[in-house]
C-alpha cells in the first residue's frame, strides 16, 4: 500500500473538486462574456459604443485561456489567475458603482458571481496548495 499526503487517493490531483470547479466557473465566464457580445445577455444601459466587441471578446478569451493554464497545476499561476480576476471584479464595481442598472442586470450579476466563485476556488487551491498532492513511500 502506499501512503499519501494529505489523505489523497493516488491520481486525486485530477479529480480534485476545487480543481475542477475553478475550471468550469472560468469557461462558464468565458461563456458569459460571449452571450454578453451575443446580445442574449443583458448589460443595463450601456450603449453598444461602452461594451465594444474587442473587449468581450479579450475577456472571454482570457477566461478560456485561464480555465485551461488551471490544469496545468503551478501556484503561480493561480496565484496571477487570482490576482487578475480579483482586478476584473474590482474594476467593474469601480467602473459602474454608480450605474446599478448595469450592476444588477443579468450581464453583471452573472458575471460577476461566478468570478467569485472562480476566486473562491483559485484561493483554495493557493492555500491548501492542492497541487503537491503526490504518492509517498
């Protein structure tokens, strides 16, 4: 039998839920960022000049891009995921504090809870340092 860290069964690093979790929250942002181009979801009143394509497109890009550099298991990387994602989430409420019609339309709400939750996980992953789970002897 052979012992392991953390209690994990051998192979847990790819079926570990924070793991799994923080990927599909970024691909489900990068979903929302293309639905929000798509015009299926609403953003309050923003004019179609204050939500141009390339940054929908830069935004949902960088998530899809971000989901997938997640499996790659490097803290480091989580570490730059977290810190750019919590940027996104603070900018937007900087940007439109005092627009509560696109705060809480179905664009923001939507976006906005699952980078959260896509920030719950990658902080997870940092401090439990879910990638070093590995077989010892």
């Amino acid at each position: 039998m052979v012992a392991l860290r953390r209690g994990r069964a051998a192979g847990s690093g790819t079926s570990d839920p924070a793991l799994w979790l923080a990927v599909g929250m970024a691909l489900l942002a990068a979903l929302s960022y293309v639905l929000i181009g798509l015009e299926v979801l609403g953003v309050g009143d923003l004019a179609a000049s204050e939500r141009p394509a390339g940054i929908i497109v830069a935004a949902a890009g960088g998530y899809v891009l971000g989901g997938l550099l997640i499996l790659l298991r490097r803290r480091w990387l989580w570490v730059v995921g977290a810190v750019v994602n919590a940027m996104v989430i603070s900018m937007f409420l900087m940007g439109y504090l005092d627009r509560p019609a696109v705060l809480f339309s179905p664009g923001g709400l939507v976006t906005k809870v699952v980078q959260v939750v896509l920030e719950c996980a990658l902080l997870y992953l940092i401090v439990t340092g879910a990638h070093r789970a590995r077989a010892v002897s």
